[in-house]
C-alpha cells in the first residue's frame, strides 16, 4: 500500500500533521522547452503551481513572453526565467542548460517539448523543412540531455520527460519528418532510460493525440491544402477520426500524467512512451 496514503493511528486521532503531497515539488528547479505556448507552457504551469522554478524557452512576441513570465513568479511565488535558444542550435541549448544550473544552482526536471511541423507529401517535401524538424524536434532532446545529465548525475536525482506525440507510435499521411523526429524521440527516451536508471533519473515520453494548441491550428489549413478539402473536414475526417473519444485531448490531461512522471511516485516509470490519446494507438 502506498506510505503516503495510509494513515496511522495517530493520524486517525487527529494528533499528525497531513501527510506530504506526493507531488509537492518545492526546492526544484525545471527547463521547459517551447513552453511560451501550448502544451510545454501548460507544462511549465503545472510545475510552477507545485512550487518548481522554472526556466521558459521559446518563441514569441517579447512582451507575451515577458507577461506571461512575471506572471507566472507572481501567482506561484517561484522563480521563473527565460532563456531564448535556438532549439536548432546545439550551442545555444547547452547554455539553455548551464543558465538555468547557474540562475537556479540546480536542474531536477528536464522536459524536452519544442517542436514544428509541416505538411506535405513526401516527393514535395521541402528539404529545408526536413532539416529543421529533425533538430528542432528530435536532435533538440538530444542536446539538451546531453547537457543536463551531468548536472542530474551530481545531484543523485533527475526527471527528463519528452514530448512525442501518437505520430511516435503511429504514422500519418504527409508528415515524414515530423513522424520521424518523434519516432527517434521514443527510441532516444528508451537508450537514456537504460543508461541512467541506476543514477536515480528517469527518461520518459509523453504521447499525445491531438490537442489544440497553435501547431495544430497551423496543421488543420495545411492538411487541408495538401488534401484538398475544408478545414472542418479535416478535424471531423482526419485528426478527431483517428481519436475513438472523439475530442482533442486537453492540457490538463496531459499535465496530469506528467506530474506523476516528475514525482518521486514516479521512480519506476522509465523508459515507457506513455499514450494519452483518448484510445488513437489502440485501433
């Protein structure tokens, strides 16, 4: 039975402080990646909500940026910052990395989430588009992790969690680079896993279906270019189609699933591509 939810005696008499929330994340310290919108800014909240510093990454109008920042520090009362690396540039996120070891002493959580996306078939697939997806997407997580983990080992604890996608597990039509970008992220969460389980880290994967978040809006006129049909089809006949619940997933749902991963109730979760997918990869 789980320690934190079984109450002794003098629990049940009312003489114990409540047990510790599990998911109480106070004194940590996280580097979100793409987390000035969507789902890695969600992420970002959840953390901050529980009490984790953490350091903002990506694009956007500077003062949003700087909105949502300070707003953040003042609602959580934690520290966040914000670093602009290019997620193309392996040079930039390893300074993503040593900033946020130096502004905050100390990197728990990693979560690997930039990404683009492009739309098209594959004999017109613009080469430039290829190449930016797999760093953006794939050679980005490597980077980062390559970074953090020297940091995490000397701590003696670490949480790298990647966002992939049900393009991980699955493929679509249109999609080569993105589908695998994320199907590389899968295999490079597996390879970490194995090398730090006995560091006291974790490498996990995030698998969302659909969300409705900026990309995706971008996505739902280019699927509907490239297929020559209305952009209420393509959400109806196309992404909602591939869902059985029929609805986007949402960022609170994936935040759920995320907190456990970064917790200490999360310890032997490692090395697993977790679907939150309303049941996409079980067709």
């Amino acid at each position: 039975m789980l320690q934190w939810l079984r109450k002794s005696p003098d629990d049940q008499a009312g003489s114990s402080p409540s047990p510790k929330d599990p998911y109480d994340l106070t004194g940590q310290a996280a580097i979100v990646t793409g987390s000035t919108s969507g789902i890695g800014q969600a992420l970002a909240r959840a953390l901050a909500a529980r009490g984790c510093s953490v350091v903002l990454n990506g694009l956007g109008d500077p003062a949003e940026i700087e909105r949502e920042r300070s707003g953040l520090e003042a609602s959580c009362g934690v520290k966040v910052l914000y670093h602009g690396a290019d997620m193309s540039r392996g040079d930039e996120i390893a300074d993503l990395v040593a900033f946020a070891r130096h502004e905050l002493g100390r990197v728990d959580i990693l979560v690997n989430n930039a990404g683009v996306q492009h739309v098209e078939a594959i004999e017109k697939f613009p080469t430039d588009k290829w190449d930016q997806i797999i760093a953006i997407n794939l050679s980005s997580a490597f980077y980062a992790t390559r970074a953090v983990v020297p940091v995490m080992k000397a701590q003696g604890r670490g949480r790298i969690v990647n966002v992939a996608s049900a393009h991980g597990l699955v493929a679509s039509p249109f999609k080569s680079a993105y589908v695998a970008a994320k199907h590389g992220v899968i295999g490079l969460t597996k390879t970490v896993a194995l090398e730090l389980a006995e560091h006291g880290i974790t490498c996990n994967a995030i698998c969302p279906g659909y969300v409705m978040t900026p990309i995706v809006k971008n996505q739902i006129a280019d699927q509907a270019r490239t297929r020559g049909i209305s952009p209420e089809r393509v959400v109806k006949e196309v992404m909602l189609s591939a869902q059985p619940t029929k609805r986007f997933v949402t960022v609170d749902e994936l935040a759920g699933l995320f907190l456990y991963l970064v917790s200490d109730l999360g310890a032997s979760a490692n090395g697993t591509a977790f679907s939150i997918d309303g049941g996409w990869t079980a067709q």
